[in-house]
C-alpha cells in the first residue's frame, strides 16, 4: 500500500472551524433568544412561543416524511389529535385511574407511533396524491371517532387538557418544557437528516430506482420514519392539549394540518433550519397580524405560491448562499486510476456471474431471447448491439429489477433472486444508468456516501442520537467517498451541489458512487454517451483499471473505438440474441456483425 501516503483532501479540513461555526450559528442564535425570552417577561409573547415551539415538535418529524422521503402526508394533524386525547383522556382518568400527566404524555407519543406506521402503510404502494388523500381521509376519521366517543373524548363538549406537575408546571415551566421537546426534536432529526439514513430518504424521494441499486430498502426506511414522524406527532397533541386547557373535535384543523404542511414546504425540502423558520413565521404571522386570522388558509396558500414561483428551493435555498458561488467554467475530469487498489480493497478477481438462457418479453416485444453470457471478474465485457437490441434489458434482469420468464442467474455458483434490487449490493453487484440517477439537491460528495449506505453499522437510533457507531460511519464513509471522487478526478467538486455540474461529471459521479460498493461486479451502461473523445479516453483508462483491480465489469457501449480498446471480451446483441460472441479481434471481423452493426 505505497499510495496510503498520497495526500486526499477531506471535507472537514477545507470547512475548517469557522465553517462549523457558521453552521451552528443559526441554531445557537435561535436556542438563546428561546431562553432567554421569559426574561421580557410577557406572557402572551410566550404563549405564541410555546405554540411554536409545539407545532415544531409535529412539523420536524413530519419533516423527515416530507422534506426528505418525498412522502405528501398532508393529514398529519391526525397524530397530533391522536396524541392529545391520548393524553388528555388518560391524565383525566377518563380511562381508569388518572395517570401522571408526563406518563399520559408518553402514551401520547406511543399511539402517535402506532398510527404514524399504520397511516404510513399506504406510502409504499401508492403514489403521490392517492397516499396524501389516505392521509386526509385518516384525519377526517379521527376526528369522527373523537366526535363519537363521549366516554373517553367528552365528544363535541370535550375534556380538559393535562397539566403538568413541577418542574414544568403551567406558564414559563410548561413554556420551557416545549422548548426542550423542539431542541430535542431539532437536534434528533439533523442527525438523522446528516446520517447515511437521511441520505438514503432523499435518495428515495429523488432517485428511487438507484437508492435501491445502492442496496437502500425502501420499505424499511420509511416505515422508521413514519414511527417517529407518528411518535413526534403525538407528543406535540398531548403539549397541545396542555396548552390549550380544553380540548374539542374542532380545535384540530385542516387549515391546522396545511400550516403543518406548507411551513415544510416552504422552508425547503431536505433542511431543517428551512422548515423550522417556516414553521416559525406560519405560527408567528397571523398572531401579528390579528385581523388577518380570518384570512390565515388564504394567506398560507398565497405564501406557497409565492415561494413556489419565487424561490421553488424555499427559505433553505436563500441561505444556501455557498451554492450561488461560480464554480470553475473550465474544469477538466483527471482520474487517478492509481487510488483503485484503495478504493477496492482486496478483491479476489475470480467473480464468476453467469446467465443461462434468459428469456424476457414485455408483452409481444422479446427484449431477451434465450441469452447465455458469462461476466468474469478481472475482465471487461463489452457489450454492444444496435438500438433496441436487450442490453439495458440484460443489466435491468441482472441488478434485480425484472424477472426473467426463463433462465436463471448465478454469482459464484449461487443463485441471484429477482425483483429484489436493493439485494444486489449485498453480493456487490454495482451499476451506472444510461441517464445519471444523482440526487440533485445534494451535494457531490453526499451522492457518492449514497453509494456506501450498506456499509453502515450504526442503527437509525444510534444516529438520531449521534452514539460512537453512527460516528465512525460517518467518518468512514465521508473518507472512503472523499478517495472515490478523487479516483474519478472530481475531488475538486465535492461540497457543490450536484445538480450544477454538466453531463459527463455526473457520469463519472456515478462511477464513484458505483465504486463505494467496493464491487465485485460494476455494470456500466453507456458511460461514454455525451463525452468528449479526450474524457472516452480517461474513461477507458479507468475502467480498465477497475478490472485489473479484479473487479468484474460489463460494460455497455455504443463507441466502438472504446470497446475495441479496453475490452476482453465481447458479446453482440441483436433482438435480444447473441449475433457474436468472443475476443474484439474476432468480433471485428465478425462478418455479419460488421455487415449489421459496425458498418463498412
Ligand atoms: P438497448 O439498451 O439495447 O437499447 P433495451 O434493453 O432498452 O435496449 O430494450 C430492448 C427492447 O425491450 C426494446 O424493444 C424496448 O422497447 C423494450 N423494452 C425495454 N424495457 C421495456 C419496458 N419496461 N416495457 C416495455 N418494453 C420495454
Ligand atoms: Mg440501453
């Protein structure tokens, strides 16, 4: 390991102190005018706060959901009535004995979570608007049952809210016990939202289809966050019920459950500083502006519209103001090829993947026709075939997404599952997509960490609570992504945004991500399509490094030179058979190949 000494800047070292300061400062600024508000003494001012404060506790869970998962929970007042009933009607005793005020307020969340999974079930099987009317109808259900159920809910009459016994006792205790709930809930959600997990939820929301090739479980994920979205919820209904000293049906609004939702939306999505001031400002606003309660719904939308036509990237995207920053124009991709045998680790270089008699057909269109093809590790196996011939086909049936209607795949002799593709990263099958899949609002280096999600030790609680595991990953992960952007020659372009870099960085963004698996098979489909002849040149001479690092690669290819030039072998297609098979010598003198597909 002669290279362990070549030097491969980190982010921490170009952020420096100041940089950690300055992303700090505006939760430090907001923590202190919290604390020290009681001091003005003005105990409506505190009232408005506490409400706040409340609304944030919902609003950062349901945050998670939103801004990063993508998820329209528009219904997500349901928990908090969920929770301030639970609370209020067990600290009432309207439910056998009375319970202590904070044991009923736990209950609260632990309702709150049951249903938050429950109301979350829908999300992983349908689509946008029909998973945010199920998130409505829910709500309208709730309310219902509260309507309904006089004995435990007082029904329309309604029952009195809990109050808290010392130290949080009403007024600037119970004031202070909400603004620890929003500093908890703030610190636990930017954990989350910094950690492998948080990446992984944009990843779904932005670029579903390669957060599963990275080996992200999609399912899972989301219901964790539906549970403490759900959990969070109905803590902030059990402070609710406190603070509102009487609680009825109507005191739990659809205007409330759009506050909710648009103070989200219009602080930006994947921040939490955005949704927290937009949460702020939402429940600030109409206080100021007493005559204008009436118009709140109204003004709510004409907020939305403004942001959304305005600043569509929300309050997160006014302060981003690193990201306005020119970048370089002229920028060149040098990788360093070298930096392989690291980023790689030991790879055996014997992976054997085979295909045997594949057959696939969408409807009368035979995309695969009995397809026979051997990947070895060590090796690049060019791929190639005219427009329409199987090839993305083959590598969609290969990473997992499609299930053959005969055939089978083996890797090492082992079975391979189909329509499971966030498995394949569990025997290191990695790919690139014929158009990038990168999540935009992210920056470079977050992209490529994607790539290494799988990695991971840490549990979802071990990084909402920041423990030693969820550290170390990080900081694993931060490094290993930091030598694979520098393997490709981006290293330079790290902290930006990856929707400012052109096309054929973000092809090679992939490749970084694609290396973050350490793969023992990396698929590449068409990599060199909107390159320049200097960066096909570059590229050829990093995918064949990455193959005699012993990585198996096929790689799929309209540029012949590229072909010819790098690989061992390679199989033709045509209308989803094999035209030709073997070494490029031999394909390039395949007759009818020539006549069919690589001209005169
Ligand atoms: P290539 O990558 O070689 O250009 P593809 O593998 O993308 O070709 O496509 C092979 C054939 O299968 C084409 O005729 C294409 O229209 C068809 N096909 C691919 N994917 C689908 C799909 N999801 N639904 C229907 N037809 C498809
Ligand atoms: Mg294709």
């Amino acid at each position: 390991m002669t290279e362990a000494t070549s030097p491969i800047p980190t982010r921490a070292a170009s952020a420096g102190r100041l940089g950690w300061l300055e992303g700090k400062l505006s939760w430090i600024m907001l923590g202190l005018a919290g604390l020290l508000l009681p001091l003005l003494d003005d105990s409506y001012m505190g009232t408005i706060a506490t409400r706040a404060y409340i609304y944030w506790v919902l609003s950062a869970g349901l945050n998670l959901v939103v801004g990063y998962a993508g998820q329209i929970a528009i219904g997500w007042v349901s928990m908090l009535t969920l929770g301030a009933y639970t609370t209020a009607a067990l600290a009432a005793g309207r439910v056998g004995a009375e319970w202590n005020p904070y044991l009923a307020l736990i209950a609260g969340g632990a309702m709150g979570a049951v249903f938050g999974v429950i109301v979350g079930l829908p999300a992983l099987r349908l689509r946008t608007f029909y998973f945010a009317m199920t998130t409505l109808g829910f709500a309208t259900i709730v309310t219902q049952v509260a309507l309904a159920w006089k004995d435990v809910t007082g029904g329309g009459v309604g029952t009195p809210g809990p109050v808290f016994p010392w130290p949080f006792d009403p007024g600037w205790g119970f004031y202070y016990l909400c603004f620890i709930l929003a500093a908890l809930a703030t610190w636990m959600t930017a954990n989350i939202g910094s950690s492998r997990y948080g990446r992984a939820l944009v990843a779904i929301r932005d670029a579903e289809v390669a957060a599963e090739a990275c080996g992200i479980s999609k399912p899972a994920l989301l219901m964790m966050v539906f549970l403490l979205a759900g959990a969070m919820g109905g803590i902030a209904g059990g402070l609710f019920a406190s603070l509102q000293s009487y609680i009825t049906p109507d005191a739990f609004t659809f205007e409330m459950s759009v506050l909710f939702f648009i103070g989200i939306l219009i602080g930006g999505r994947g921040s939490i500083l955005g949704p927290a001031l937009g949460t702020l400002i939402l429940t600030v606003l109409p206080e100021f502006a007493a005559p204008l309660v009436q118009w709140s719904t109204f003004l709510y939308a004409a907020l939305l519209l403004l942001i959304v036509l305005v600043i569509p990237g929300g309050i997160a995207d006014l302060l981003d103001y690193k990201n306005r920053r020119p970048i370089e124009q002229h920028r060149e991709i040098v990788p360093r090829p070298d930096l392989l045998a690291r980023v790689l680790g030991r790879q055996d270089g014997r992976t054997l993947i085979a295909l045997k008699a594949i057959a696939l057909h969408f409807g009368g269109v035979k995309a695969i026709d009995g397809l026979d093809l051997e990947i070895r590790g060590g090796e690049v196996h060019g791929l190639i075939g005219p427009n329409g011939s199987g090839k993305t086909t083959t590598l969609n049936v290969v990473s997992g997404y499609y299930k053959p209607h005969a055939g089978a795949l083996t890797i090492d002799g082992a079975n391979l599952a189909f329509e499971q593709p966030h498995l394949r990263a569990l025997h290191r099958i990695a790919r690139t997509f014929q158009t990038p899949r990168v999540v935009g609002a992210a920056s470079v280096l977050e992209n490529v960490m994607i790539g290494g999600t799988v990695h991971g030790h840490g549990t979802f609680t071990e990084s909402m609570l920041s423990l030693p595991r969820h550290r170390l990953d990080e900081k694993a992960l931060e490094e290993a992504a930091m030598l694979a952007l520098s393997t490709v020659g981006l290293e330079s372009l790290a902290a930006v945004r990856a929707d400012r870099l052109q096309h054929s960085e973000l092809r090679f963004v992939e490749i970084a991500r694609a290396l973050m698996l350490r793969p023992a098979c990396l698929m590449l489909d068409e990599p060199a399509a909107g390159l320049s002849a200097e960066e096909i040149r570059r590229l050829g001479g990093l995918i064949k490094a990455i193959s005699r690092v012993g990585t198996a690669v096929l790689l799929v290819e309209h540029h012949a030179d590229l072909i010819f030039d790098i690989c061992d072998r390679v199989t033709v297609l045509n209308l989803g058979k094999v035209l030709a098979a073997g070494t490029p010598e031999e394909i390039r003198s395949h007759r009818e190949v020539v006549s069919a597909y690589l001209g005169a």
